[in-house]
C-alpha cells in the first residue's frame, strides 16, 4: 500500500527475485522482514529492503470497517 509521496513510480521488468522472513505468534501478530530485487526500465538492478508488522486474520473485518469509516469521511 503506498501512502504517500512524490513520483513513486518507475518503469519496472518482471519477474524479479524477493524474500521475506516473519515471525507469527498464533496468528495475532508477525514481524517481517524481507528484500525485493527491482530490475529497471534502463536495464539496471537495485535491491530494496522492507521491515513490518502483520496482524492476523482476526483483524481483517476489523480492517475493513476501518477503510469504509475512511472512505465515508473523505467522500464528498
């Protein structure tokens, strides 16, 4: 999910590698790790790392009822 800033595109190439790594406690919560490789337009490679927390599927309905609060409050 991208949240916010400037010009957060670039012409990518698929398939690229990842790998991700999380610790789960009984499905309430993980933490993650994990890196992508991003193989560019110009033909170059970089590599980006990511960090997180993943919550279990006992917050999903609770997620999306927060997105419709959301989505109702900047609706105009």
């Amino acid at each position: 999910m991208l949240i916010g800033g400037e010009k957060n595109y670039t012409t990518l190439r698929f398939p690229s590698a990842t790998a991700d790594i999380a610790l789960n406690w009984g499905d309430r919560v993980a933490v993650l790790v994990g890196v992508d490789q991003l193989r560019y337009g110009s033909g170059s490679t970089g590599w980006e790392g990511h960090t997180g927390l993943r919550f279990g599927t006992w917050l999903g309905p609770l997620g999306v009822v927060a997105l419709v609060i959301l989505a109702g409050a900047t609706y105009n």
